[in-house]
C-alpha cells in the first residue's frame, strides 16, 4: 500500500511539474527571448506610462503609411516583457520602385529600428526590446530611450536622421523588389511547422500511467485506468491538434532580385547549409536543392521567402510547395516514440506475471467461456475445455506433481505435493515394497537385540551377561545370525566390504567371507559367542547401520522414481498458485528422520495420498499435453464478480498496446520507404527541369 501511494505521489508530482514547464516555455515563445545577446539578458514588465507612449509611436508610424500598405498598425500588450540585451545591429537597404526602405537584424532575427534611435547606433549596443504582433520593437538605444522623441509624434512629418556610417554593419547594396507578401499556402504550412511531438511524448506518458495502473492495487485501478484514459484523449488531441486548432499562416515574401554568393550570416547558424546570400541576407534552403541553385545564380530570378530567409520557391523550378503538393513528405519520429513506448510496456506487461496471467484470462473470457463439471478424467476427452473455462472436478486420485531434481539429475525426497492431483482410472500401487529393505531392517534388528539385549530375550544368559557387562564388555551371542543376514543382504561380492571385512576379523579366522558364511549356513558357527570391548561394539553397530543406511536410501530412490512416474493417460490437475487442492494431511518433517523412518514415512503417505477424495473448483489458466498423454491443466482459484472487469481492462490494455505497436510499425516503415521514394522523384524532376545529369545518381 505505501510503495503504491509513493508512485502515484511521484506520477502526480511529475505532471504537475511538466504542466509548469509547458506553462512557462509557452510564456518564452515570445521573439524576444529568442533574441541572442552577447551578455547575459534581463527581462521585466512593461509600465502603463512606457505602454501608452509606445502606442502613439506606432499608430503615428501607421498614419505615415511606414508599413506594408493594407496593414494595420502593429500592436502591443499591457505588461509586455521588455527584454535588456547587448548585440551589433546589422541593416540591409531594400530598394522598392517607390521609396527606399532599411530592414534591421540581430544576428539572424529582424527588429524594427525607430528612425529616431538610428543616430545612437555603434559597433556594440545595449537595447531595450519588446515584442510586438509583428517584429520585435527596439525602444530604448545605448542609454536613449523612445521616450525621449514623444514631441515629435504631434507634428505632421519629422526630421530625417543622418545615418553615421561608421556606427553600421552595412551589407551589400544590390537592388531587390518587393514584388507582394502572401499567405503561405497550405502546403508550405504543412511542411514548416513541425507538429506531434507533444501529443506522442503524453501519449506515451498514458502508456507508463497505464502500467503503473496494471501493477497497483485493486482499489486503485479504477481511477488510474480512468486518469490514463483521460491522458491518452489529450495526447490524441494535441497530435491532430493543428488540424482541429491551425496556426495562423504566416507571411511569404515576395522578391525579385540577384542572389549571390555570399554569407553574410552562415556562421553564426551552424543548422543551414545556405551560401546563398540576397540583399544581405542568407538564404535558407533544402540540402537537395544545392546542385541546381547554380543555374539560377548571378541572375535576377523570382524568390519567395519567410521573414527568417527560409526559401520555399526559388526561380522557375524550385518550389516547396509543388513539392508537398505532389510528393507529400510524412514524418515519422513521433511514430518511433510512441513505437518504442508501446513496445516497452507491452514485453514489461506481458513479462510481469501478476499481469498475465489477468490478461490471459480477460482475453480468454472476451472470447466465450464456459463452466464444466466433470466426475471421471474420461469426460475431459468429450468436453472440450479452454483456457478461461471454469471446470468442477470430482473423484479419487494422487498427490503429485513433477519432481525436482538436483544437481546430479536425482529425484529429491519430498512429501508428497497435494498442489498437483494426477486423476486416471487406473488402480495406483497404494504401498511401496521393498524386499532389499526387509533385509536390512533384519539385519538392524539383529545386531541390535544382541548388543543390547533385553533381559527376558531367549537364548541369553542373565548372569553371564550382567558379569560381561561389568568388565566393559559386550558379547555377541549368535554370530552366525549376523554373517547369514549381512549375507542375505549383501549378496554381491562388491556390496559392504568394511562390513564383511570387519565381521570377518571378529571371527577369528584368517577365511575369507564365503568360506566363514559357508560354516554359518552349516551349523559349524551355531552356539559362537563373540566378546567385543565396548568401542568395538559402538563401531560395529555404527557401521552395521551406515551400511543398511544405505541400501534404505537406494530403495527410497527407487520407490520415489515409480511414484513420480505415473502410468500413460489421465490428467494431472495443477494449482498454478500452489495451493493444496485437497484438506491438509499432518506430515511429518523429513529433515531430522533416518533413513528408515523415511521409509516408513514414505509407506503412510503412499497409502493415504495415492487413493486421495478430491472435488477442486478453478479457472483454466493453461493446457498442455505430455509425451505420455498425460494431460496437463493448470488451475486457478475461482474469481468473484469484482475481479472480472478488472481482468477484462487488463485484457483490453495489452491488447491496445499490441494495436498501437503494429499501426505505429506500419507507420514507419511506409513512411521511410515513403520519403526515399519522394526524395528520389523530386530529384528525378528536377533533372528534367533543368536538363542536367541527375547528381544523385553513383559514379
């Protein structure tokens, strides 16, 4: 429950803080902070005063006709950032047939210089600028400010300045027409606004809200789920957002002019390749362009532009917008972002198994279930069972399930696993039997009553014992009885060398082991007694029981591999949470047991968990069927009603994720093989238009 509370704590803190960020980023798009100065800028708020001042000097410049005729005075806002920045101020002369007119630059962005600042200007100046709905206005020069000309908006025509050049970066002197400024048209508009990356970043982001909400608790699914949809709808939006809300079309210059090579601005934006300059300006323009500009050069020819110098037609062939109309150009990356995202979350989905397993069973359920009641293993062949169906089961069966083995590939000594019931018509063995083990637990018992016999044992004589036992002695008193049963035993030559080494030293006899269990079968040993100090019998009987031990354990072994191994055919039903599908029944705990007391250990439970009532409820969560026939079914505890929705979203939520995949894929690759294909038409007419050898052909 913390752990949950502290990621939604974190997912909140985390929208709350890139709502602020796009908040305030939105509030810097303003032309002013994208100015460059060579100290660091300061910003303040417009006052009321410098406002209405600031809004006579425009309307005054309006009522001169200053502008492009046709348009209105330019505006400002109450409370405009006024931004302070240090810079070199650049012009450029653009001769119309009627009037001269001067165009100012800070590095690459165009400001409007008043008339009345122009004398103020040097190499390097401090400004005040604010922005306005067209051009960013300077109003404040190298200690002067706009203000100070205020009597000069009341008189009918003003003193022109004389323009000190020393003071201006001038650039060059061609003569250049505005021929008119146009609307960018639908195409261009298209192609030079960029748009998607936000709605595929937050759209992304409802992907992560939307696993978070998977992994959390079931009281607080409902809400994620609803948050991440709401989230998902407002990523959608903001990615068609420019088709529901367009930007307004900006303004296309229209010039007819002689472009050059020069560069005025080239260094100072590494991100364009121009080295094409007109009117002192740089022109902006695709990288596939360059190999035809040249036909075009040094030569007056019609360009059409943005006020940034961006080229969207060039001479009579070159036209951005002939370009979009014809090979539109699809972009692609916001497909990767949210291909990556679904991706991710789709393998940390389908890894995470609190979460398959759900979703295995919303789909499965999406499709059709059905509840299936069964008696005998053979209805399960005639009634079709899926996955999400809920089966009744009831008979008689085994404990089991697939054994463990360690490192050497041997199966360990368990309990039996009630978590697994293996179901088949077939009569199981209900006891394990063991002839080798009965020759043990002789042999144990054997050495056993005669090293410490009791005192009404047949055959034992009270006194003598009492009197051995004083001196520190233990006697043996029918030796034959042990080599006969130790034989018994071990038949093989190979089998219990110390042992029959040891039994051979206690008799005395330098004969080897059949010759001494040759006299023992015929009598010739009956009635020996064997005196042993106490050491020699505590060793004796240590590995009497090491050696009996150990054939016990073989057996074990052996019996566990049979009832891991049960008969071909029937059904294994499996709790795939390992839940005990039948009451729990008292084991004892086998870690401290013998060997023999495994043995018998392992007779009880053989016999009451081989023939085991069961009547199990579950949902089908897997099938499958062994090499043997056996079939497999794995079980999981019944649902309520609650959980069933829940599932279902689960379901629902993998499968948008696969959608969003496979359409985001599509996407890219169609897009790329798209945009080579456009790249290569385009080139291709342009070769014929200018009648040249296509450059981009491989030499």
């Amino acid at each position: 429950m913390l752990n949950t509370i502290i990621i939604l704590a974190l997912i909140v803190a985390s929208l709350i803080i890139m709502v602020l960020f796009l908040f305030f980023r939105r509030g810097r798009r303003s032309s002013v902070y994208q100015i460059p100065s060579l100290a660091a800028p300061s910003f303040k708020k417009m006052i009321e005063s410098d406002y209405q001042i600031l809004s006579q000097y425009l309307n005054h410049n309006a009522s001169k006709n200053i502008h492009v005729p046709s348009q209105p005075a330019w505006q400002i806002k109450r409370n405009s950032i006024v931004a302070t920045i240090c810079n070199a101020v650049t012009r450029f002369n653009l001769r119309q047939e009627q009037g001269n007119s001067w165009r100012y630059f800070i590095d690459t962005v165009e400001v409007q210089l008043p008339e009345q600042l122009e004398p103020f200007l040097q190499r390097q100046n401090v400004m005040e600028i604010i922005d306005t709905d067209h051009l960013p206005l300077i109003v404040a020069l190298n200690s002067h400010s706009l203000k100070e000309f205020s009597h000069e908006w009341s008189a009918s025509s003003s003193v022109e300045s004389v323009l000190p050049e020393a003071a201006i970066q001038e650039g060059e002197q061609n003569t250049i027409q505005l021929l008119k400024v146009r609307k960018e048209s639908k195409e261009e508009h298209r192609l030079h606004n960029s748009s998607g990356w936000l709605g595929a970043i937050v759209v992304s982001l409802s992907f992560f809200l939307g696993y978070l909400t998977m992994i959390s608790i079931p009281v607080l699914q409902g809400w994620g789920l609803t948050f991440a949809i709401i989230v998902f709808c407002i990523g959608v939006f903001l990615l068609f957002r420019l088709r529901i809300l367009p930007k307004p079309y900006q303004d296309v210059q229209c010039i007819y002019g002689q472009p050059k090579r020069w560069e005025l601005y080239g260094e100072l934006d590494k991100k364009y390749s121009s080295t094409v300059s007109i009117g002192g300006v740089d022109l902006h323009y695709p990288s596939y362009w360059t190999p035809y500009l040249k036909y075009e050069l040094n030569q007056a020819t019609n360009i059409d532009l943005y006020s940034s110098g961006e080229v969207v037609k060039y001479g009579r062939c070159l036209s951005i917008h002939e370009e979009e109309r014809y090979y539109p150009y699809k972009r692609f990356k916001k497909n990767i972002l949210m291909f990556s995202s679904a991706l991710l979350f789709l393998v940390l989905t389908m890894t995470y198994q609190p979460i398959s397993l759900p979703i295995k069973l919303g789909i499965a359920w999406l499709e059709g279930t059905h509840k299936v009641v069964v008696t005998d293993p053979m209805e399960l062949s005639i009634k079709k069972i899926k996955v999400g169906d809920t089966l009744l089961a009831k008979g008689v069966g085994m404990c089991y399930r697939p054994p463990n083995l360690n490192d050497e590939n041997q199966a360990l000594f368990v309990p039996f696993d009630c978590s697994g019931m293996y179901w088949n018509n077939i009569n199981l063995v209900t006891e394990p039997q063991s002839e080798t083990v009965n020759h043990a637990i002789d042999l144990l018992n054997s050495v056993k009553n005669q090293l410490h016999p009791d005192k009404d044992a047949p055959g034992i004589n009270p006194r003598l014992q009492r009197e051995i036992m004083k001196s520190g002695m233990n006697i043996i008193f029918d030796f034959s009885e042990i080599i006969l049963k130790t034989n018994a035993l071990c038949g093989g030559s190979e089998s219990c060398v110390k042992l029959k080494n040891a039994l051979s030293n206690l008799g005395g006899s330098a004969d080897d082991w059949s010759t001494l269990v040759k006299k023992a079968s015929s009598g010739k040993l009956s009635g020996a007694h064997v005196l042993l100090r106490a050491g020699s019998a505590e060793a004796l009987e240590k590995l009497v029981e090491d050696t009996t031990y150990d054939f016990i354990r073989k057996e074990i072994e052996k019996e566990i591999r049979k009832l891991n191994s049960p008969p071909p055919g029937g059904v294994l039903l499996i709790s795939d949470e390992n839940h005990p599908l039948v009451d729990l029944i008292p084991i004892n705990s086998f870690n401290e047991m013998t060997q023999l007391q495994r043995w018998y250990e392992l007779q009880r439970l053989a016999s009451i968990l081989n023939n085991t009532p069961f009547d199990v409820q579950g949902v089908v969560t897997n099938l499958s069927v062994d090499a043997n026939g056996t079939l497999y079914i794995s079980l999981h505890e019944a649902l309520n009603e609650d959980a069933l929705p829940l599932f279902v979203c689960r379901a629902m939520f993998i499968l948008f994720l696969a959608i969003c995949v496979v359409i985001n894929g599509s996407l890219i690759i169609i897009r790329v093989l798209n945009n080579k294909r456009r790249l290569r038409k385009i080139t291709e007419y342009y070769d014929k238009c200018y009648e040249v050898d296509n450059p981009s052909a491989p030499r």
